[in-house]
C-alpha cells in the first residue's frame, strides 16, 4: 500500500482535491493517508461496500478509548446522543423517529413552499451584483429545514453560525481557539433548544418537534438529550451540504455553459446527480472495523479507524467513462455523496428536491448569469462549497 503525504489543509489541494484523488485512483484505490494517520479508500465500489457492511460502523467499539473529550465536553454531549454516531438499536430508534417526516411522499408536500420561497428570494436580489451563496444558496435550506421542524425562521443566522463553528470538529488538525469556538456554539444551541423545547410543550403544531416532544413525553422512544440532539443533527445536516451543493451546482452550471432553458423535470433530476458525483460537498468520511478483516487486499484490525474519500468516488475511471467532465444526464446515475446502508442520508429526499428548486427557479427567472469573479472553496477540506459567488444577472 502506498503511503501519501498530503495536507488536507494545502491551499490548491483544497481548490482542487481531484487531481491528488487521479492520482490515488490510478495506483489503485488505496493509501496510507499519513496526515490522517489512516488507511483511506478511493474507489467507489470498495465504499460503497463498506458503508453496507455491519462489520464497519461509525460508533467506537465501547471497549476501545473513547475519544478524548478535552475542551469539548458540551459538543460531545450533543454528539454522544446523535443518531449519526450510533449503531444498533439506539441508532435505529432516533431514525426510525424521524423517518416518515422526510419519506419522498411527505417531502413532496412542501415542494410548493420551497419554490414559493426561492421566487421570493430572487424578487429580492440586487441584480446588479449578489453573492449568490449569501443571498440565495444559504438561504433556501436553512429557512426550510427551520419551517420542518418548527423553530423560527428569525433564528436562521444564528443557526447558520452556531453550525459553522460546530463542524470545525470533524477537520484534521484544529486549533484550540477553534475547539473553544465549537464548545461554546454546542453549549449554546443545547441551551436555545432546551429553552425553545420547554415553551413549545404547551404550543403544539403540526411540525417535527411538536412530534419528537410526544415522543419524548411518552418517556420510552426518546429521552431528553437525544431529543435535543436530533434537533441540532438535523438543523446541522439541514442545511451545510446543501448550501455547498447549490453552490457548486451554479458554478458547475455556468462555467460549462450547460443551457438550462426548457429543460424537463426528468432532465433537471440528472443534472442534480450530476452536481452531486462531480462536486459533491462532503468528500470524507469515517468508519470503525468491528472485526478484524481484509478489504482489496488490504488488512483492517478490529477497533481501527479507516477513511472513505466519497468526493473521490465519484471520479472513478472504473465506473465512469471521463469522470471529470461534466455530463448532465449521464449513466450510471447512482453515487455515494448520500453514503449507503445503515447511515444513508436520511435527509436525501428533501435535499434532491432543494437543490432541484433552487436551481431550476434560478435558471428560469434569470436567462443571463455572468460570474464576476473567480469563485474560490473556503478552506475547509471536509466541506467542499464555495467562499462567495458573485455574479451579475437579469
Ligand atoms: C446535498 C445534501 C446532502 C448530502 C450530500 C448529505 C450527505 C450525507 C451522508 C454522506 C450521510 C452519511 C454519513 C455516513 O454514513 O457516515 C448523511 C447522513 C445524514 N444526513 Fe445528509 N446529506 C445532505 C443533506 C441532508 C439534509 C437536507 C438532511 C435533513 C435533515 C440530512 C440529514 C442527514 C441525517 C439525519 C443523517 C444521519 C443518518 C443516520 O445516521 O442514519 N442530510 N448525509
């Protein structure tokens, strides 16, 4: 196995990470990623494998040491009760919960919101120069994700930047300055939502938390922090990818002048897919071996952590004939940026339908886009979405 040196944090790997991932692809699919201190794994049937596979999960086994919870003790409170970093019956109960909110069918019924809001939206943009992802991208997956569950739309910027400071956690090196940020954002969305939770017992409505309070009253599906937990994972998965990819979409869009007048409800699904196997947001993630086991050759020991590069996946010669061109419709359609098997994203439905709305309104209402300046991607390697993208249109 090849061992690489390579900075998640490096100025032009962050802009472009596609040409280090060639480059893994071409010597088969797997290195040793010293940054990281772990095996990671490119290639997208081995990931998408091991996301199905039980013998890997995303939760510690509970006789290895726990993370080191220093600084962090109010962001792990949050994230000890998260369905996303548990297995087994726990993880199946905080997600049965909230399942039947985001079935397709019932996502379909806000369909009529979500355009309603991206028309507002863009009645309201100063044509003559908008930062699209201030105005627009960041707008229509926070205000909608706060609409599902019931909590006021006022709070969107709020959310916006206690989210920001908390998924600092999940990058390679972080500062203590930045730990101290994201401990704080934790303590605080705990408390608004404990606060918030308490005044809705009397008001209930007919939204998500109206729905997790019942549960929580029932006293057996639910207890208290995995109720406030749910809310922050879902405020928080709510909206950051989806942001990114409407973002990376436009840029996606514009910059290979895909003419998107007159196109079909069926060819604006594609395009999505495309948006989302060519530039997806999220480009890494992790998982725990529960036993000791062999992938691609490659031994795994029980209790290790592995990485799966899902941004890399999707540019996979194997599966796609020229990956790094941008093909709207192309075949086969199916990706991994939602993951796959136990933890596939729960929120898939509602996104596709976002970034489906959002782009077509754009495309529809305004029939010339001109970037102003080179968008660059903030410096975040784990969240591939742009800084700013400023455009003129009409
Ligand atoms: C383009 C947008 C999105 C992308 C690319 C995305 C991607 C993902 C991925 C890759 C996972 C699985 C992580 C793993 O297996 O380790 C995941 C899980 C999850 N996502 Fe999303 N997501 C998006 C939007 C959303 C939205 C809008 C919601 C709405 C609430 C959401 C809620 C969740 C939740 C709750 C989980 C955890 C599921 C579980 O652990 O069973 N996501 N997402």
């Amino acid at each position: 196995m090849i061992m690489v040196d390579q900075p998640p944090a490096e100025k032009n790997f962050v802009q472009n990470p596609y040409a280090f991932y060639r480059h893994i692809l071409k010597r088969g699919g797997v290195c040793f990623w010293k940054n990281y201190n772990q095996k990671a794994f490119f290639n997208f049937d081995t990931i998408n494998k091991i996301f199905k596979d039980k013998r890997f999960g995303r939760e510690l086994p509970p006789d290895f040491k726990q993370p080191n919870e220093n600084n962090l003790s109010d962001f792990y409170r949050i994230e000890r009760n998260s369905m996303l970093e548990l297995e087994g019956e726990r993880h199946t109960r905080l997600r049965g919960l909230v399942l039947r909110a985001f079935t397709t069918k019932n996502i379909q019924k806000i369909s009529k919101d979500i355009h309603t809001l991206c028309t507002q939206l863009l009645d309201n943009i100063n044509e003559n120069e908008t930062d699209l992802i201030e105005s627009y991208a960041k707008q229509v997956p926070v205000i909608t994700i706060a609409r599902l569950l019931g909590i006021p739309e006022e709070m969107s910027d709020q959310l916006l930047k206690w989210s920001n400071s908390m998924v600092a956690v999940y990058q390679a090196k972080i500062s203590e300055a930045s730990k101290d940020l994201a401990n704080q954002s934790s303590k605080e969305f705990y408390e608004y939502i404990k606060k918030y939770v308490a005044e809705r017992r009397s008001k209930p409505a007919d939204d998500l938390i109206t729905h997790l309070i019942n549960a929580e009253e029932d006293n057996q599906k639910l207890n208290f922090d995995e109720l406030v937990s749910t809310c922050i994972l879902l405020l928080n998965a709510g909206h950051e990818a989806t942001v990114h990819t409407i973002g990376n979409g436009i840029k996606a869009l514009l910059l290979n002048k895909v003419d998107c007048r007159f196109l079909k409800e069926k060819e604006w699904y594609g395009i999505v897919e495309e948006i989302l196997r060519y530039d997806p947001p999220l480009h890494i993630f992790t998982r725990f071996a529960y036993e000791n086991l062999t992938v691609d050759d490659v031994h795994i020991a029980r209790g290790e952590k592995i990485s799966l590069v899902i941004g890399a996946s999707g540019h996979d010669e194997s599966r796609w004939d020229k990956p790094s061109e941008f093909t709207p419709n192309r075949r086969p359609l199916t990706h991994n940026s939602f993951g796959a098997g136990a933890h596939f994203c729960l929120g898939a439905p509602l996104a596709r339908l976002e970034i489906n709305l959002a782009l077509k309104n754009l495309f529809d209402k305004k029939r010339y886009i001109k970037i102003l300046q080179k968008p660059e991607y903030a410096d975040i390697y784990h969240f591939h979405g742009l800084k700013s993208l400023n455009v003129e249109m009409r």
